[in-house]
C-alpha cells in the first residue's frame, strides 16, 4: 500500500496540490524554521507506519520540480520499484551528477555546510568523511523526494532527531547548534537555517552509509536540471555520473581521475577561465 503526502502550509498552497497525493495540513506552522521537517516529524512520531507500505511527503512544489504527477508515481511503484525500500524521485541531475556528493554540492551553494555537516555525523559516532563519499544516481536525494517502507522512515527520524537535538541545543558554548542555526540562503524572501540543508541531505547519508536498504530510482535524467549554471553541462552531467557509478563499482583510481578532469573543466568553463 501506498502512502503520499503532499504538505501544504494555507489555502494557496493546497489549491497547488496533486489530487491524487493525500494532504498533510502544516497550516499552523508552528516551527517555520524546519520547513518539511516539521511536518514530516510530526506525522511520523504521532503515527504508526505499516511495515509493508511505502510512505512519501513531498513539498507542494513536486510537480514543479519533477514535472511527475500522482498516477506516474504510484505507477513507477508499482511496477518499478519491485522490492526495493527507497523509491527515488530526485529532480536536478545536472547539479547531481557534477558534485561528488551532495555535501560537496552543498558546500558549493551553501558555504560552511560541509564542516557542519561533518561535525555532526562525528557527533553521531558515524565514521564517514562527506568530503570523499561518492553519491551518484542511484542513491541522491534532493528535496525529500523519495518514497520509503516504515524501516528506512525510523532510520530518517532517528538520525533527524539527533540533528533536531543539536540544532535546539541550549548548552552554552555550543559552536555546532550555532552554525545549525544559522542562516544560510534567503529562499522565498525567507530565510533558510544551515540546518534545513543538512536535514534534506540524510536520506542520501543513510543510503550510502547502509546497504541495507534496497534504492531504486526514476530516472533523473527524465526530471529536468536546476536553475544554475550547472544546467549548461547536462552531457557532462551524464559522463560524471556513469564515472562516479564505476568509481564505486569497478573501484579503478583512472575513474576518479577522470572524473576529477571532467569537473575540473566544468568549473573553469562556469568562472570563464578557457
């Protein structure tokens, strides 16, 4: 059984809802500054999920983003997903596959979220390093776009709860609640806490981190670019993702030169050098 949810925070942004996703009122929006989390959190410490059943919460802008409406989703689920637990519809495959990972990507648009980020998996215990983690296709996730079983849905808020508790932290002297609080991007007119960026990014944390979980995802490729600069080098893009796939397959270092060419050049082209 499949379980969506599209938030919605007032009458205008439930008019834009998908009929075919279930609503999931935020109209209060007690705490605007965890954006989606809030919302998510809610539903998932005040629900019981079943075991077998794929649940999704996705922000009012899917469509928009991915240009999927509810019947091609459900469809890719039920006849794509098979027995996998995460079902990924994760749009800006261009800004994916140019980063070797989503904290690196990060880094780039957000300054400082790659140390914060990696001070809390530290905090975690998690032995990672984000800067060398390789992220491709296969596993990103950008926007909370994907679909899980109640297994992977524990996971997200367990790590998410811990990244709640260090945000809310009041110890003083606490330098890592301070950047987690941070502001980062004014988005909307609003501005968006260091902490936003981070929490989108655990779901591509636990899937590179635990094997566990079966990933299975639409193909990004179908789903449009971002709106940066990055959007030029969509064939690069491509190049950089099927490179960083065999990186972590093959595990051959002449991958990870080439790869490191391949973004070296990009960059030079986005800053104007020849």
């Amino acid at each position: 059984m499949t379980h969506i949810y599209q938030i919605f925070y007032d009458e205008k942004t439930r008019a834009t809802l998908d009929p075919g996703f279930i609503p999931l009122d935020n109209a209060a929006n007690e705490r605007p500054d965890w954006r989606e989390y809030w919302a998510i959190r809610e539903f998932l410490l005040g629900e019981t999920l079943k075991e077998d059943g794929y649940y999704g919460f996705f922000s009012p802008k899917f469509r928009q983003k991915t240009s999927l409406e509810s019947s091609q989703v459900k469809e890719f689920i039920e006849t794509g997903a098979r027995n996998a637990d995460v079902v990924i519809f994760s749009p800006f495959f261009d800004i994916s596959g140019l980063f070797l990972n989503v904290f690196r990507q990060g880094e780039h648009f957000h300054p400082g979220l790659l140390q914060t980020a990696q001070d809390f998996v530290d905090r975690l215990g998690l032995t990672v390093s984000l800067e060398c983690m390789v992220n491709d296709s296969r596993n990103t996730i950008f926007c909370n776009y994907f679909v899980a079983r109640a297994a992977f849905w524990k996971k997200w808020l367990e790590v998410g709860e811990a990244l709640f508790e260090c945000a809310e932290s009041a110890a003083p002297g606490d330098g890592l609640a301070a950047r987690l609080n941070a502001v980062a991007r004014v988005r909307d007119g609003v501005a968006v806490q260091m902490k936003v960026f981070v929490m989108e990014r655990i779901a591509t944390l636990l899937l590179a981190l635990d094997g566990t979980f079966a990933p299975t995802a639409y193909s990004p490729f179908l789903l449009g670019t971002s709106n940066t600069a990055f959007s030029r080098f969509q064939l690069e893009a491509i190049m950089s993702d099927a490179l960083k796939i065999s990186m972590v397959d093959q595990k051959h270092g002449a991958y990870g030169d080439a790869l490191s060419y391949l973004h070296g050049r990009v960059t030079e082209a986005i800053n104007g050098k020849p």
